[in-house]
C-alpha cells in the first residue's frame, strides 16, 4: 500500500509542478488547515477560514497558470485538482471514484431540480459509501436487501437531516432498489416522483422513516432501537441468537442536535443503554444562517457523555476513512451504550467557492459551479450528468449482493428457526404482517345500565387497555411520567430496561414530544403497536411528532387524559380548549372521545383496526353518568342517535355532543321534553373522522341538518359550524376549580343546555326557515393519484 501511495504522489507531481498541487491540496482540503490553525490558536473554527484557504489557494494557482504558456490553463486545471486529491486521498482510487461519484450526483439531481440541498450529501458522501460498503471491502458491512426491503432483520438506517435524501436516493439507486431508478434521480422533488424533497416512508422503498422535521430522525431511530431490543430479548432463543439482531444506524446535522426532541430521545436512550444505535453526526459548522459559532457552541462529546453514550470524534473523511472505519467497528463492540460518532466533514466539498459555506446548504450550486467541482474531483468528468462510471457501479453492485447474501444466509436460518420454534416462528410472523390475533376484541368490556356503576372514561380505558393486551404482545407502551393518572399501566407486565429488555412498559420519563417520535420508530420498525399517555393539553408538547405519525401512516395510540376543563382544580394551564381541534384538523388522525364504556370499547377496536392511521383516545378526569342507549357498533360509526325524542315523526330539536357532555344533554332533552315540550334527540358523536366516513343516507338519519342543532363540546367551538346551527363551547381559557362549578360557570350544566336549547327552537321558529346544513356542494380538489 506505501509503494503503490508513493508512486501514486510521484505520478501526480509529474503532471502538475510541485507548486500547483500544493496550492490544489490546500483548496481541497482548505478546511483541514483552517481547522487545524485554529485548533493550535485555542480558537474556534468556522465556514470563514474555508473561504479564506479557498480565496488565497484561487489566486497563488492563478498566478502559476498565468506564468506557464507550456499548456492551456483550462486543459492543466482539470488534470492538476483531480491529481491533487487523488495524491492526498489516504485509500484506494476506487473508493475516492466512488465517494466523488455520489457527490457529483447530489449536486446534478438539487441543480435539474433547481432546488433542494447539495452541500450536505457532498460532505457526508465518505460516511454513505462506509454505510453501503461491506467489510471486506472495507466498510460497515450494514444488512439490507434492495430484492426485500421489508427483511425483518435488515439493519435500519435513518438519515435523520432528511434534507440531504438526495444522498440517500443515491445510495439506494446504487444499490439496485427498484423504487430510486436513475430516472427517479431526474425527477428530484417533483410532483409524484419517487425521490421527495425530503424522505418519505411511504414514497420509497428503504426508506424507513420521514424526516425533514430536524430531530425526528434521531428520535424515531431510538424506537427503532427498542423494537430490535425487546423483539431480540423475546424471540432470539440459546440454538437462534440472531433472529432479530439488527442495528440501527443514523446520519444526523447539527440542527437535529439543536431540536430539543433529540435531547430527549437521547438522553433516554442513554439510559436504556442502547448499544445497537450508532449515530454518525456530520459536525459540518454550517447552518443556514451561517457558522454553528452563532448559536451552537456547546460541546456535543460532553453532553452525550452525560447522557451516557460512547463517544468518539474522527477529525477528517475527506482525506480517507481508516478513522471512521475503526471508530464504527469500536461502536459495533459497546454493547451497553448507544454510540455518538462526532464526523468532522466539510458542506459541499469539492466546490470551488461555496465548500464549508452555507452558500452550499439550501440551493444549487450553479451550473458552471457543478461543472467546477466534477473538474475539482477526481475521476468526474465535466462535461457528463447524471453519469455513474463503470467502475463504479459494479463496485455498488458487488455491495449489494453482499448485502443480500446477508439476507440469504438469515433465511435459510429462519427455517431452521420456524421448525424448531413454530409458535415463536407464528407469532413473529403474525405481528410483521400486521395481523391481529383471533378474538382480540372478546374481552372487552360491555356496560350494562342499571348494574354497572360510573366512573372515569379513563378507568373505562384502562380496562379496554388490559382487556387486548393479554392477547397482543405487540401492544408496548407507556406514560410521560403519568402512568397512574393516564391509567394506562398493564397489568402484569414488566418495565422495558437496559437489564431486562423483555418487558413491555416503557417508562418515557416527562419527554413527551420524545415519547411520540419513538413510538413512531417502533412502529416504524415492524411487529409493534406502540402507545403513548399522558394529559391532552400536553400533546402540544408531542405534536410534531403526532403530526408525523399521521403522514406516515403509522398507527400509533395515543391515551391522553384530563380532556377538558373538567379536570378542574389544576386550571387553564392544565385544562384543553384549541387541542380537539388541532388534532382533528389533521389529516388521517382519528381523534375518539368517549362518552362511557361501550364507546370506550369502540374507540380501542376501531384504534387497533386502523393500522395506517393513528388515533387519540381522549379520556375524562371525573366520573361520567351512564348511558342506557349507547352502543359499541354505532360508536364505531363516528356519530350515531344515543336518545331519540318522544312521540311520532322529526324531532323539533337535536343535540350533538361528545365525552362527558353526551349525559348532560341526555338530562338536557328530559327538562325539554317535560318543561316546554320540545321533542329533542341526542347524538354521541365520538369520532367525527369515522362519522364523515360513512354514506350520506346514513350521515342524514343522525343528523338531518334541516333540524336545528345545537353542539355541546367542552372544547373550541372552532370546527362545529358543518354540523349544528349554534354551538355551547369555549371562546376562552379555562379556570382552577372544581368541575361542577367550572360546567356551571362555562355553561355546560344540563339547566344552560336546556335553555339554549330551547331559544335555538324559539330562533328558527321567528325567522321561519332552518338552514339545511347538508344542503351544500362537497369538492374533490385534488387530482391525479397519490403514494
């Protein structure tokens, strides 16, 4: 290797005067020296001195070119910068072709697409080719399979700064997955391509999670982590250790260290000890604004240290990859600790004027500037696009098979596995597709009126929780540090901890919007329904992440209590108003709140069938009187009739509501009907996302619009409008007290109800004419097909 590197250097001097490569390798590798300068000044070190190097390399090489009439400058510039890095570059000639391949690549797909962002994919392209490069050939040697992405013990890879998928697409494309062809590169970031601006689950295949949302990825990887720990520690058996063995791997920025949902992901992660989690952090110094000096100059060794991670630094990439290669397998051997690898890279390497700047991060670099860098580095060809050499792509090819034999090896011990472990075997199976066990749903609870006696609709939950769980080991979960008020411990079940992965109940700590992000991951991961609790005010704290959950696609439950001022005591900063709405006016969330057992019954059922859309089960503080009507079936409608008025023919007033409201409209339309005769139905309406679902001949026979409606919901009354004519709801923040002193104040006592009520009936009555909520035109706008 010395003789064949010292031949290398003598062949490159040959072509260029010593002069020249000099000047070449300090422009190339401009941030290593102003890095170390600074360094050595005890200084910090920022994207200015790149530009500095860059500025005073341009002109000393002019300079040499102007004086040398032996060759024309544009024909020396090209062979001068390729011979320049080829002779610094601390590996093999194919292994730097190949690294400068996917940056080229980045920087054609961002500059076709005249958007997106190529400095991050140039700067981190040494980490992607280590990732997607065997061991014997000097890489991760990571588990994956283009012929099956959806392998159960595929090692999962989360590029958690998704703005840089451009590196991740050409990763897959690389590597032979069907859904990256190098037609989808061309199509970067355009209407239905496979290749979004930022990574979409389920756009494209071997892409595990969406990311974009800076912290999210890191976040959602440490739930893929627990999945692969509790899954390992419950099927891997003495004769089959490695069914479910996998690791997963991330490449982070400085911004998803920045997000505070990554602090408390790790810190988290910390603690369970979660040793297959490697983390590659690309410390590039470079935010949109400029210099990570302006806002980010905590030491991020020390703070994951505290946390309890394994933490290493690799000072270059750029120049060759023997340090991160020993950093990752050193990673590999920490069983106890999930690994921080700090990756000291350089934005858009390679370009002439805008590397280690953040002129580079967020837009394309200019078609003479990527013309430059395909000068700049070696074995690029300028005058090509979209172009992957020869040579290249057979080394690709070769990693992929590798990889894939991985694959051929785990199935063929699968089957080994099933014979000598067929429940395990059925049951794996099961869970990875999604299947629910025969008669899940048996135990859940049926109230019946008369005999069983009220309580809390989050002591309902409780039971509807325990009642599944006995025969669904895919149910884990747990609360943000309110598991008895959140009611939702299962019983029996053990805590998930670094010393005994095999329980089930995850204690989440007070990190809420963590708490969400990692039951995405594990739902990400496969085989797992995860849940999370914890008050429904506090969902605001989770729902950048619940939002993700929705886009998705992923199932995840939420339990969230204390779902309206009737919390009473705690006060407005506790009690709910804009939540309901916020989360309804998401798209596929399924926001259920029940009204007593039996909707309660529905809202699990209906949660665990929906296995692409997740669900919020709202639940009450205090008690809930009984209801002698409701039904789990008609619950599991969305809306249905829980009381109908008296006598023959339309009723003359009906009252929707949801929760804790439905039995006080019910004692509502008794006072109606005995004190001033108006015949009044009452509609539970739970959910109104499956209500909207149903057929209009149904949605009509509850609510016939031509009838005036009045809503009662202790919540906004933002979102209401499309299906009562007056609504008794919140316009304001709540108050501290007790609950039937708050229903009173805020008008929520069956008595207000009823007066309400009545002066709707008296309204329409004098203006002689009910406006007919249905009767309205209902738009399709969007065209074309989706993912």
């Amino acid at each position: 290797m010395w003789r064949r590197r010292q031949c290398r250097q003598t062949s490159a001097v040959n072509v260029a005067a010593a002069d020249v490569v000099e000047v070449a390798l300090r422009r190339m590798a401009a941030v290593n020296v102003a890095e170390a300068a600074a360094e050595a000044n005890g200084s910090s070190y920022g994207g200015g001195e790149v530009a500095a190097a860059n500025v005073a390399a341009e002109a000393v090489h002019e300079k040499k070119m102007q004086s040398d009439d032996s060759e024309p400058p544009a024909k020396r510039s090209h062979t001068d910068f390729q011979s320049a890095q080829l002779a610094a570059y601390k590996g093999s000639d194919l292994e730097l072709k190949c690294i400068n391949a996917i940056r080229v690549l980045a920087a054609d797909m961002v500059e076709k697409a005249n958007s997106g962002h190529p400095g991050a994919p140039m700067g981190c392209a040494p980490m992607a080719h280590a990732l997607w490069s065997s061991v014997a050939s000097g890489g991760v040697g990571r588990a994956h399979s283009a012929s099956n992405p959806e392998w159960w013990n595929r090692d999962r890879f989360v590029l958690s700064n998704g703005h840089a998928c451009a590196l991740q697409y050409i990763m897959l494309h690389l590597s032979g997955y069907e859904d990256c062809s190098m037609e989808q590169l061309k199509l970067f970031r355009q209407v239905g391509s496979n290749t979004p601006g930022h990574p979409e689950n389920f756009c494209t295949k071997g892409v595990e999670v969406c990311t974009g949302p800076l912290g999210q990825g890191i976040s959602n990887a440490v739930g893929l982590a627990i999945a692969a720990k509790h899954l390992g520690a419950t099927y891997n058996t003495p004769d089959f250790p490695n069914i479910i063995s996998n690791k997963t791997y991330v490449i982070c920025g400085d911004g998803c260290l920045q997000e505070g949902v990554s602090g408390e992901a790790c810190s988290l992660a910390g603690h369970l000890g979660l040793g297959d989690l490697i983390v590659l952090y690309d410390d590039n110094k470079i935010t949109i604004d400029g210099s990570t000096d302006l806002a980010f100059t905590e030491d991020v060794n020390k703070r994951f240290e505290a946390y309890g991670w394994h933490v290493q630094t690799v000072g270059d990439v750029a120049n060759g990859l023997d340090d991160l290669r020993q950093a990752v397998e050193a990673a590999k051997n920490v069983k106890d600790k999930p690994s921080l690898i700090k990756v000291r890279t350089v934005i858009g390497y390679g370009s002439p004027s805008k590397q280690g700047s953040e002129s580079s991060h967020g837009a394309p670099l200019g078609s003479s500037e990527v013309v430059a860098v395909k000068s700049r580095l070696y074995g690029m060809d300028p005058d090509k696009s979209f172009h992957i050499p020869d040579d290249v792509a057979a080394y690709y090819k070769q990693q992929a098979a590798e990889a894939d034999g991985l694959r051929v090896a785990w199935d063929a011990e699968y089957i080994k596995y099933k014979q000598a472990h067929p429940d395990k075997a059925a049951e794996l199976e099961r869970r990875f597709n999604r299947e629910l066990p025969e008669g899940v749903f048996d135990d859940l609870p049926t109230f019946v009126f008369g005999k069983d006696k009220a309580n809390a609709t989050r002591k309902f939950s409780e039971a509807c929780l325990n009642a599944v769980a006995s025969k669904l080991p895919e149910l884990m979960g747990g609360s943000a540090d309110l598991t008895g008020s959140n009611c939702c411990q299962i019983k029996g079940a053990t805590d998930f901890q670094r010393d005994t992965p095999e329980g089930t109940t995850i204690r989440f700590g007070v990190r809420e919007h963590a708490m969400a992000a990692i039951c995405n991951g594990m739902f990400a991961y496969g085989a797992f329904r995860p849940f999370c609790a914890t008050f429904l005010q506090f969902a605001g704290y989770a729902l950048g992440a619940m939002r993700l959950s929705a886009l998705s696609k992923f199932g995840v439950i939420y339990i969230m209590t204390h779902d309206s001022i009737g919390l009473g005591e705690d006060g407005p900063t506790h009690q709910p108003v804009e939540m309901l709405e916020s989360l309804r006016a998401m798209p596929n969330m399924n926001v259920f709140r029940a009204a007593d057992a039996n909707e309660m019954a529905a809202a699990y059922q209906i949660a665990l069938l929906s296995v692409h859309t997740p669900t919020v089960i709202c639940c009450t503080r205090a008690n809930v009187s009984p209801l002698e009507h409701s039904s789990r079936a008609n619950a599991m409608k969305g809306a249905y009739t829980v009381v109908e008025a008296e006598g023959e023919g339309t009723p003359d007033l009906v009252l929707v509501a949801t929760g804790s409201e439905v039995w006080r409209c019910v004692d509502a339309a008794k006072a109606l009907q005995s004190d001033h005769s108006i015949r009044t139905r009452v509609v539970s309406m739970p959910c109104q996302e499956l209500f909207l679902q149903q057929d209009e001949e149904y949605r009509k026979s509850v609510l016939p619009g031509n009838i005036p409606t009045l809503s009662v919901e202790a919540s906004s009354e933002h979102g209401w409008h499309r299906f009562a004519h007056a609504q008794i709801g919140l316009t304001r923040f709540g108050m501290s007290g007790p609950l039937e002193e708050l229903y009173v104040k805020f008008g929520f006592s069956a008595e207000n109800v009823a007066s309400k009520g009545k002066e709707l009936v008296d309204f329409y009555k004098q203006h002689g004419h009910v406006p007919d909520l249905n009767a309205r035109p209902t738009f399709i706008n969007f065209q074309g097909i989706c993912h």
